[in-house]
C-alpha cells in the first residue's frame, strides 16, 4: 500500500520557536519522490521541495530543514525561528515510480504561528 | 518557469447547470495532468489523470460521467463538472508534470461553490 502519514493535525507555536512537522510513509517501491507543499490561506500550493529516494542527504534551505530517513521511512520539515507568515497547512507528499506517477498526499498539517 | 495558470479561481454556479474549469500551460508542455479535490480542511484526492490525446484514467468512486476530463492538447486541460450539485462544492485543483522531468506543478486551484 502507498500512504502517507502526517499524525500532527494542527500545531501551534510562538513565533520564534522551532517547529517539526512529522511525516511517516509508506511504499514498495525502491524508486520514489517525496515532497513538501505549504498550503497558505489563499489555496494555492507552493512547492516546497523534492527529494528522490536515492538520496538521503539532509537539505537546509534557510529557516527551512528536511530530514530523510529511510530506516524509519520518515521525512520530516523543520522551520527555525517560525514566523506568523508560517501559518499555513502543510503537505507531506509520495510519489511512487509505479502507478503513473500519481501522488499521494498525507493529510496535511495545519501550523499556526502566533505573534 | 513551468507555470500552470488555472481558472477561474473561484466560480459559483446554480445546481444543475455545467463548470468548466481550465488549465493551461504556459511555458512548457505538459504530457500528463492530474485533477485533485480537496474539501474543507481535508487533503487533496486525485480524481484522474489525463495524458494528452487519451481517455483519463479516473480513481475508484469518480464518476467519469459526472466529472469530464479533456487533455486534447499538450498545454490545455480541461475538467467540466456536469449537472452540478451542492455535494460537488469544492476546492478543484490540477497539477502537471512537466516533459522529460520529474518536475510537478500545480495551478492555483479553483474553488467551485454549487448553490
């Protein structure tokens, strides 16, 4: 079965705080992408980022930080110093080789971030 | 680069009557598009997906008569929703791979209100 798990429905924090959003997944195939989308209030999804699952090296890109593990088939997105321009839903996203590329979302993380 | 524009962005139509909803690629060519739904504080569910010049491939409980698919172009794909119904009120969102990459995209959705 392909699935996606993100067991945090809704998180809350203090500007400023670190905040790790979970994301647990599960796939047969060997060859396959994950993704993080930010969801804000106005609908539309921004890509946040890609990752093949050859490579399990760890991405900063500023406050944001993934961290791929594929021994606990985990892919978990941490932002530093959170921001109320933060608050948003979060996706956790499968894209297995097989099955024509479809992509399996989890269930969404909502994250708000106050002042 | 690799832009999807969608519209309309949002639509409110009478139930009964027919919406379409378009997206259009503008940079690229997009050999295959997939349409989502997504209720209210609920993930995205892939609906089909849609290669171009074929028949879209829908998921278990879309009805195909119901939600038409046309991908009759490498940068146009079009979903009309037939004889509307409250039920079908909903964010309607397309996402699209782009050629010779492992890259998605996604339009900015269109939130479709039947009353």
């Amino acid at each position: 079965a392909q699935k996606v798990t993100q067991a945090q429905t809704e998180i809350s924090v203090v500007e400023k705080e670190d905040v790790t959003l979970d994301c647990v997944y599960e796939t047969r195939d060997t060859t396959y992408y994950l993704f993080w989308y930010k969801q804000p209030p106005s609908g539309e999804l921004v890509f946040l980022i890609r990752r093949n699952s050859f490579d399990e090296q760890n991405e900063i890109s500023g406050r944001y930080s993934w961290n791929f593990q594929k021994s606990t088939s985990s892919f978990n997105f941490t932002i530093t110093a959170s921001q109320v321009v933060d608050s948003a839903v979060y996706f956790c996203a499968l894209s297995p080789n097989t099955g024509g590329f479809k992509t399996i979302f989890g269930a969404g993380t909502r994250l708000f971030v106050k002042a | 680069g690799a832009v999807v524009s969608q519209h309309p962005s949002w639509v409110i139509c009478k139930s009964g009557t027919s919406v379409k909803i378009e997206c259009r690629s503008l940079d690229f060519q997009a050999t295959t598009m997939f349409w989502y739904r997504q209720f209210p504080k609920q993930s995205l569910m892939l609906m089909a997906t849609s290669n171009e010049g074929s028949k879209a491939t829908y998921e278990q409980g879309v009805e195909k008569d119901k939600f038409l698919i046309n991908h009759a172009s490498l940068t146009l794909s079009t979903l009309t929703v037939t004889s509307a119904h409250p039920e079908d009120s909903s964010f309607y969102i397309c996402s699209a791979r782009v050629r010779d990459s492992y890259g998605y995209t996604f339009g900015s959705g269109t939130r479709l209100t039947v009353v």
